[in-house]
C-alpha cells in the first residue's frame, strides 16, 4: 500500500460538507459570539477606554479589556520552543503593533458583537513607533541562535581571502517583503466549559502545543485543557501555535459559564498571527573560471518585533547546498513595532532561496555558463559545514532529469534573445534544498475483535492527506485492506505528537505507525503460535506473511480477526515512537535534507511588462513517497507558492501606523487559477534509510524551495532586466523593457 496514489479517505467528507471545522461545533448547544477590538495605533498606551455604550447594547453578556481580564501566566522563556509557551492577551494598556487586541465583545450573535464592538471608545497616547526597516538599521542585533535552534553564524576557511581572490564575482542584495500564510479557513475557536475542564475547538497544527500553551496562560492543570481539532483548513506555520483568539474564548468562556466561539477576520489575520520577516540579503559568490566555487557568503538582515524575537534561518539555506571552500553565513535582526516574525510554509529556504539562487543565475551569466552545469560543477561529497556525509543525495539527478523532460537545451542564453511577437520568452532554472526534521511522536494502533485496525494520535491533518498516509501505512503493516483501518486524529487525549509542521509530520507519524504495526504483528504471533487451537501454533514466526486480513506462515494461515477474538476479546494494541531528532544518531552522523531542481518559463509583454508564467517543472529526491497522489499535490502547491513569491505576494507597511495597507485577498495578491498555467511536479524514486526505518522524507515544504528563483532568473532571461527586490512586478520591469527594435540591451533594476 505505501507509495500507492490512494484517494484520500476524507475526501467523502470533505465535498460533503460533513467534516467539521473548529468554528462549526455545534453539540454545545448555542453558543455566544465574541469580537476581537484592535488598537487603532502601532506604540504607545491606552489613556482610556469606556466600554459602557458597548455593554449596554442588545445581546451584550461581556466586554472584556485590561481591566478587568483574568490574571494570565507570562510567556516562560525556558520554554525552548514558542509554541509551547503561554500567549497571554489584555495584560496592559501598552500596545506593541497596530490591531494588537484591546479588548473582547461577547454577545449573544455575531452581528451584535461586532455592532458593540464599535462601541468601544478607546483613547491612546502614541508613542514613537520603528515601523520602516530600512530606517533603522542602526539598532540591528545579532540573536543568540536563529529558528529550529541553528547557530546564528558559521564561518569555514577564509572567505575575505578566496573572495578577494576569485576570478569572477557577486556581491548583490536581495530583499524580500512580509508576506503571511493566508489559509482558506481563518484562525477560530469555540470553547466549551465542562466542569472545570475546558473543551477547545480549535484550528490548531499542534495538539500538545495548544493544549500546554492554553493550559500555561489559564494557569490550569494541562488535564483540564480539552483540545479538539480532526480537520485544519490550511497552516502554513500560521497554527503551529495558538493565538489572541483562543486565548480569548478560553477566557470568556470560564467568566460567563457558557460557550464562546471567537474568530479572526481577515483583515485580524494580517495583524494577529505572525509575519515572514522581511529580509535584505547580501549574496557573495567568488568563482573560477571555470565556475569552481571558492567562496560563498550569505548575510541576512530581517525584522523581529522587540518584545517576541524571531530569527528566520534564512542564511542557513546556504550552509549545505554547494561547495565552496571559503564560507560565512550569518543573521542579524532590526527589531520594528510590528506583527512578530513568525514560521510561513518553508521558513529559511524559501526567502533565502530566492536570493541564493538568483546570484547563482547572475554568476553563471557572468560566466557565459549553463546555470545547470554551474551547478553541478558545484556539487559537493560531504555537508561543506559540518563536513558529515549526506544520507542521500539526488540534486544532480534531479538537474538532470529536469533539464531533459523540461528541453532546457533550446533555452538561449542571449537575455531577451527570443521574441513570439509582443511577447519576450525565457527560460530560468534553480535549486531547491530543504532540510529534513524529526519530532517526539507517539501512535498507537489497536486490533479489534472484528480485525478493523484503529490508528490513533494527536498528529493533525491540514489538508495534507495525514487520515490517508496514515491509512496506507496501518494497511500496509498489518495486511488489511484500507477499508479495514479507521484513523483517529486531533484530540488531546491521543498519543502526543509534535503535529503537522516543517515537513515532518507525515514522516514523524507513518515512522511510529510503522513502528506500532510491528510491534503489533510480533504480539499477534506470539498469541497464535501459543494457542493450541491455531492453525499457526508452534510453527517459525520466522516465515509469517501478513497480508488479506490473515496471517500466513507456509501453507497454514489464520485470519486476524479470529486470533484476536479468541484471544483479545477486548483488542489489542501497540505503540510506535520517533524521537527527537537531538537524540536520533543519524542527524549527528549524516546530513539529511531533500532536493529538487525548478524549471520555468515566462513570457514577458514587451510594451507592458506583463509576465505570465508558461509552463513549470519541479523535480525532486525525497526518499520514499508515502502518497504517489498526494505528495504530487503538495509539491505542486508549493510550486505555485513559489510563483506568487516571486510575482505578487508582498504586505506593505503604512510607515505612519504600522499597519498593513493591503490586508484582505482583494489586495494582497495570492497567485488564482488564471495565473499558473501548466505545471508539473515529478519525484524520482528513492529511499533514506538515514531518515526513518520508512525511508521517507518530508514533502510539503519542498516544493516552494527554490520555486521563485526559477521564475525569476527567467524573466531576467527574457527581459536582460534582474530585479532583485521581490516581488518582481510591472514597474521594476517596464523602465528597463528593450526597445521595440535592437532589443538585446540589458538593464538591471
């Protein structure tokens, strides 16, 4: 069953309209509806706030501010990792960041919320706000460690030396904007009080992470926390922790003794979930002539906010990705009054990428190189950093193999060299890196009387296809079909896992499912070669076949079922787990990533600037493919992720407010069906048996990695025109369009 292109088991459910999202629970009974209030200013204090018309409105039970909200616990820095961390809300009358919440309205329905809630007069003393990144570069900083715990700098060789004395060189900034994750369903939650449990519906990647995070900030015991979340409408790094309102539900609904549902707008996402940084990066590459790397340096400057610091690994996306033995990467932070950085689909990779690979373009330009043999002139033997072997490294393979299905041979290698009437075409490639993780995860998988197979665990399904991987695995381990396995996700109660994030949640979860199943089959035999009325007793485990809902050793055979209801009348059950990958030896011992190559093409409208997107190829190396069907659609999605990156996704701070002008889907551009055009995604085979006894890899970020640098580096070789302030929009590219006749000059913008 695993590597198969099943169908997604949810699916039903799902164009049926009968999976149930955290704002759609309805046994509670009615519930009431709650407002979030945003301040109107970036910095400063609350001088006053009258909520008297608000509370004498119809259908008005609370409105809750700074001064009368519960005590809360702090955010614990000892904490290692955010998530975990209490998130408390209304705890001063300081504001941090423009729409920071002010207070809460709790109605009887949404509209009289939200009629109330303009209501609330609120006062402010504004305080000087940092809202412009590149005014404030003389309070930069550097962080302790960057995200995923990473050191913050690495330095191998002598890079001022190799550089200084490299035949051809780069030295080019890149910047690229806020962007945010945007997904489909918006962050919401609706508590239920029981008792003096709390029930929490909420959109949430993370089960563990809520439940300690909700239960650190109510400061409650965790075992009173209640989290329940079997379908999430999209993450993207946005609901690896909870937010203001899940925090405020929790808090209302302890104070009125009745059910509150909160959700954010989507203008309140813009504000209240975290940012990708925006980032200015300088990219040195020092080369031979014959396009042997020496040096290689990649510095990155992003916002944090002061008072939430967050350290994109942007700069470690270079660390083992090419040879070169002069080395620096490093990350400084300029702290802003703004939304906290926060994890966005492929942090580190995907803004580092864009300019990684872009100066790798310009190189081989320079050069008068093809990008893809520059490359792999480039391929390294061991991690260049930490001098570690790879566990299994395919990127040539997939330069290659990219390059051939793609025609890369008819590309020109004159920019702005091929005209299809108004239209300049081009042709840009690139790399993608992305490394892989492993988490503490926990699945237990029971064998009932009747041989239906239960999997169970916190693990989350964001759209990915978790009920169905999970499916493929349990059927594969135990020889049932997948109509015969039932997966249960997304509940406190389950085993824990760290969820659905950074590519490792199908990998973490199929691997400790795996495990459970083995464990599993070995109890089962040891029951039926025990058991006298068996077929099977006596007979050498050895030869046991699993497979059509029996066991089979030689010519003697036993359905499942029947083992267990003579035997296990109640069921029986096993537990697989992964570790973290600190204490795994393998991410010690090897360098465990996996690898694709991008190839784009565009059309450029000569008069307009236009740009359109053609065609796009990915291929990628990502060990063994758990879902032929669904890891194609990953990759695909973060494709298309890639292209918006480079063309349209851009948040852009009024520098008077701190707030983000374009903060709905009609302004903060997301690429639409109109926009991507034929697009394909292709994974060869493989097998890390580094990774995990399965040999997969993670896949979901995979696919954005590199994706924009394709689409860039081919609309400077149709155009001769390099932007290298993202996005690449018309008019960074109209002022430098070639003239209608003689039409091969080159700019730069």
């Amino acid at each position: 069953m695993i590597g198969q292109a099943l169908n997604r088991v949810d699916g039903p459910l799902k164009v049926a309209g009968r999976a149930t999202y955290a704002y759609e629970y309805g046994e509670a009974g009615r519930p009431l509806y709650g407002v979030i209030v945003g301040a109107t200013i970036g910095k400063g204090r609350i001088t006053r706030i009258d909520t008297e018309d608000a509370e004498r409105a119809g259908g008005v039970h609370m409105v809750m501010t700074h001064h009368n909200a519960p005590e809360q616990g702090p955010r614990d820095e000892s904490v290692s990792l955010e998530y975990w961390r209490a998130q408390p809300v209304l705890t001063s009358p300081d504001i941090h960041y423009y729409g920071e919440p002010v207070a809460l309205v709790v109605a009887g329905t949404f509209e009289q919320a939200r009629a109330a809630a303009d209501l609330v007069d609120v006062e402010y003393a504004t305080g000087r706000g940092r809202f412009d990144f590149a005014a404030e570069d003389d309070e930069t900083y550097i962080p302790k460690v960057v995200n995923a715990g990473l050191p913050t700098d690495t330095a191998v060789g002598d890079f001022d030396a190799g550089f200084d004395t490299a035949a051809v060189r780069v030295d080019q900034l890149y910047t690229t904007p806020y962007e945010l994750s945007m997904p489909m369903e918006p962050h919401a939650c609706l508590v239920e009080p029981r008792g003096e449990d709390l029930v929490v519906h909420v959109s949430s990647q993370i089960v563990d992470a809520a439940r300690t995070s909700v239960a650190a900030t109510l400061r409650v015991d965790p075992a009173r926390i209640h989290i329940v979340t079997p379908f999430v409408g999209g993450g993207f790094g946005s609901k690896l922790g909870i937010h203001a309102e899940t925090i405020l539900a929790a808090l209302a609904a302890r104070a009125l003794a009745q059910p509150v549902k909160v959700a954010l707008t989507r203008q309140q996402v813009f504000q209240l979930v975290g940012v990708r940084p925006t980032s200015s990066q300088r990219v040195r590459l020092g080369a031979g002539r014959d396009g042997q790397l020496a040096a290689i340096a990649h510095d990155v400057t992003m916002h944090t906010n002061p008072d939430l610091e967050f350290a994109e690994q942007t700069a470690a996306t270079t660390r083992s990705l090419y040879a070169a033995p002069h080395r620096l990467t490093s990350h400084r932070l300029t702290p802003l009054d703004l939304p906290r950085g926060s994890d966005v689909r492929a942090p580190g990779e995907a803004p580092g990428l864009l300019a990684v690979e872009s100066a790798m373009d310009e190189l081989a330009h320079a050069l008068g190189m093809d990008p893809v043999e520059l490359r792999i002139r480039n391929e390294p033997t061991v991690d260049p950093e930490r001098d570690v072997p790879y566990s299994d490294r395919h990127l040539v393979d997939c330069l290659r193999e990219g390059a051939r299905r793609f025609g890369w041979e008819q590309r020109s290698a004159t920019p702005a060299g091929v005209r299809e009437g108004r239209w300049l075409v081009g042709y840009g490639m690139s790399a993608a890196i992305r490394g892989h993780f492993q988490g503490p995860t926990s699945v237990r998988v029971r064998l009932e009387a009747d041989g239906t197979a239960v999997v169970q665990t916190d693990m989350t399904d964001i759209g990915t296809g978790t009920y169905t991987v999970l499916t493929q695995v349990a059927a594969d381990g135990l020889g049932l079909p997948p109509e015969r396995v039932r997966i249960e996700l997304g509940r406190s109660g389950l085993p824990a896992s760290w969820g659905s994030g950074g590519s490792w949640g199908a990998a973490n979860s199929s691997t400790a499912a795996h495990r459970a199943c083995a464990a599993l089959r070995e109890e089962l035999l040891v029951t039926a070669r025990g058991d006298a009325r068996s077929p099977l007793h006596g007979l050498d485990p050895a030869d046991a076949v699993f497979a059509e809902g029996s066991v089979r050793i030689g010519g003697a055979s036993q359905a499942l079922s029947e083992i267990v209801a003579g035997n296990h009348p109640d069921g029986i059950e096993a537990e697989g787990q992964t570790l973290f990958m600190g204490d795994d030896p393998n991410y010690a011992a090897y360098s465990i990533h996996t690898y694709g190559a991008h190839f784009a093409e565009v059309g450029v409208d000569a008069d307009t600037a236009e740009i359109r997107l053609r065609r796009m190829l990915g291929v990628f190396s990502v060990g063994r493919v758990l879902n032929a069907k669904t890891a194609r659609s990953q990759l695909i999605g973060g494709m298309i992720w890639g292209a918006g990156a480079a063309l349209e996704e851009e948040a852009v701070v009024d520098l008077r407010s701190g707030a983000f002008v374009n903060r709905d889907l009609a302004q903060y551009l997301v690429p639409v069906h109109a926009d991507i055009p034929e697009i394909d995604a292709v994974v060869l085979d493989g097998y890390d048996d580094k990774a995990n006894p399965l040999g997969a890899k993670g896949v979901g970020e995979l696919g954005i990695c590199g994706a924009g640098a394709a689409v860039a580096n081919a609309v400077f070789n149709a155009t001769g025109i390099r932007v290298r302030d993202f996005p690449i929009t018309l008019e960074k590219v109209l002022p430098g369009l070639p003239p209608m006749e003689g039409w091969s000059q080159e700019g730069t913008t």
